[in-house]
C-alpha cells in the first residue's frame, strides 16, 4: 500500500491513535506527514472560562521558569563539586551561584507582580527539595553583582569589549518572564 492510499484512511483512526501517529512523525522529523495527520482529525469545540488562556500560559511559564532553575542549580552544584579538580572552578562555581540566584529573584519578582506565591506549582514537584538547598547554598556561595562584572571582565575574549554592568538583570529576567505569558495567553486565546 502506497502513501497516498494510506492517507485516505485517516479518517479512520482515532484521537488517541492520531495524537501517537502525530508525535512518531515529529519524532523521525517528517514534518509532511506530521500535517496531513493533524489536518486528518475532526474539529472540536472547546468552551472554557475566559480566565482560562491566563491560567494555562502561567502553567507553561512556570514549568518552563522551573525548569531552567533546575538546570542553573545543577550546573551551580556540578561546579562546586569539580572546584577540587581545577583551579579555576572556583570563580566558575561562584558566578553559577550568581546566574542561579538572580534568575530565582527575576522569579520572585515577576511572581509579586502578579501576587503570587513563587514557588505555589512547584512544591510538590521532583527536584524541588534539592532546589531549596541550592538557592539556600548560593546565599553565602555566590558572587556579588559587582564581583560577577569583573568575574565575566577576567574570563572574556580579549576582543570582547569590557563591561559595565551585567549583562542580565533580575528586571530583565522578570520582563521575560511577562513577555512569555503574554505571548502564550494570546495564543491560547486564539
């Protein structure tokens, strides 16, 4: 059976067997067929409350923000137990506990805006105990944002021009996290 014949029975399979048809094709990346499956299934009307779209572009924003503090707290970790093994991952490991603390505090920041508790999703969540410990570890093992300046000023390319001020801001990363919401509430809005 060719192709094409085969695309003609779509209508015949099932959500549920559309919906693994669809992620097998993404994951072999035949974006092709990945859309005629999609465009194959039937409409579906879905109501829900207007606070809907809201409510779920914070939840994909605070799995996403969960997620890179994750990541930033392991390479924080990571650094700190390789500063027995090179002399450098010293000033390495502090700046981690710097990144690490600052994209907590954009968190936080951007979670007052909306007068919510920051870590409210994420408490019971794996990994999070072992978040706490790291932001609780980069409270007395972390650079100051003056001492991350010159840290990146030491560690640049020698073409690169010398900074200023940090590149990233706890403000920039509250700003981001606001563009990300609204950007994904219009798209749940339709």
């Amino acid at each position: 059976m060719n192709a094409t014949a085969v695309v003609k029975h779509y209508y015949l399979l099932t959500p549920e067997e559309r919906f693994r048809l669809i992620l097998a094709a993404s994951g072999r990346g035949d974006e092709a067929e990945r859309g005629r499956l999609g465009r194959s299934g039937a409409a579906k009307a879905l109501s829900m409350p207007d606070h809907a779209p809201w409510a779920l572009a914070f939840r994909e924003l605070a799995q996403r923000a969960y997620l890179e503090l994750l990541e930033e707290a392991a390479r924080y970790l990571d650094a700190l137990a390789a500063e027995d093994d090179a002399p450098d991952a010293s000033g390495l490991a502090l700046a981690a506990g710097f990144v690490l603390r600052l994209k907590a505090e954009g968190w936080k920041r951007f979670c007052e805006g909306l007068s919510v508790p920051p870590w409210l999703l994420w408490q019971a969540l794996p990994g999070f105990d072992r978040l706490e410990r790291a932001l609780a570890l980069a409270e007395s093992a972390a650079l100051a944002p003056e001492d991350f300046v010159a840290w990146l000023n030491r560690v640049r390319p020698s073409d690169a021009p010398e900074l200023a001020a940090s590149p990233l801001t706890v403000d920039d990363v509250a700003a981001g996290h606001e563009h990300f919401l609204r950007q994904r509430a219009a798209r749940w809005n339709g």
